[in-house]
C-alpha cells in the first residue's frame, strides 16, 4: 500500500490491488445509500461478491461457526461493498473525504466476544483507503440477513 500521506483514495485502492465492485442490489425496500448534505449514510452492506454470499452461519471457534480470522476477512468484503455505494453517492471515490463512523454486526455464537476482532476487517480496510481512523461500533446477534456471518454499514464525509 502506498504510505504516501498525500495519496488519493483512489490511488490507496488501486495501490492495495482492489477495483471497486458494483454496488448490491437492496434485498428489499431501501436504498445501497443516501446523501445528506455532506455526509453518505450506506444501508448494511454484507460480504457479498458477483451477487453471491461468500459464507454463512455464526462466528465463533468450533466445528460448524465462521472462523473469526475469517469473519474478518468477510468484513473487509463488505467493507468494500460499503465503499461502493458510498462513491456511487458521492460521485467519485476521491469525493470522499473521510470515513466518520463504522456499525459492524457480526452474527455470533453465544460464547463468542471477539466482535472488535472480526470488525477489525473492516477498519483496517477504510483506513487503508481513506487514511484517517473512525467511530465504530461492533455488535454481536443473533442472526443476519440470509444468514450473513458479517454486515457493515457506514457513514462517509464527502465534497
């Protein structure tokens, strides 16, 4: 990755090997984002890639749960995902000033507490392209859309 501090977005992404992916298509009634002003609110966006989900099931450690190592990976995705329909409201990726806040939900087995861990993907993610860290949240539930391991939503400053 480029440390250049003066770097855009857009040459941090393509630096880190990463090409934006369409935007998902909503699953119901709602929108990918909305732009307020200055500010893009995205809807959840979850790890999917060409239309398809990448994993289901509950993040935890044991036979039948979404390593966490993994789940962060998913994160990342999604994360992207989110990036996506933050530029498709923004008009641009190098519109995008900042990321300002992070909502990472993250489908656990009860035992599980390693939410910031499996987010992590995500952060890491948007602090690679956009240079700057974020408010965030990460909250364990019980279950997701389609059974989504991971689902991330955010909110961008924009010009």
């Amino acid at each position: 990755m480029s440390t250049d501090a003066n770097a855009t977005p857009s040459q941090r992404l393509a630096a880190l090997g990463l090409e934006l992916p369409p935007v998902a298509a909503p699953l119901a009634a709602y929108v990918p984002a909305v732009r307020v002003g200055d500010l893009v609110h995205t809807s959840g966006q979850l790890p999917l890639r060409g239309g398809e989900l990448l994993a289901t099931g509950k993040v935890g450690a044991g036979d039948g749960l979404v390593a966490p190592d993994e789940a962060a990976g998913l994160a990342r995705v999604a994360a992207l995902n989110a990036i996506a329909a933050v530029v498709d409201a923004a008009g641009g990726l190098d519109n995008v000033v900042r990321i300002v806040k992070v909502v990472g939900f993250v489908a656990s087995d009860p035992a599980f507490t390693g939410q910031p861990l499996v987010i992590n993907g995500a952060s890491e993610l948007l602090g690679e392209v956009f240079g700057e860290p974020h408010a965030r949240s990460a909250v364990g539930v019980a279950v997701l859309p389609l059974d989504a391991p991971v689902e991330v939503e955010v909110v961008a400053l924009v010009r």
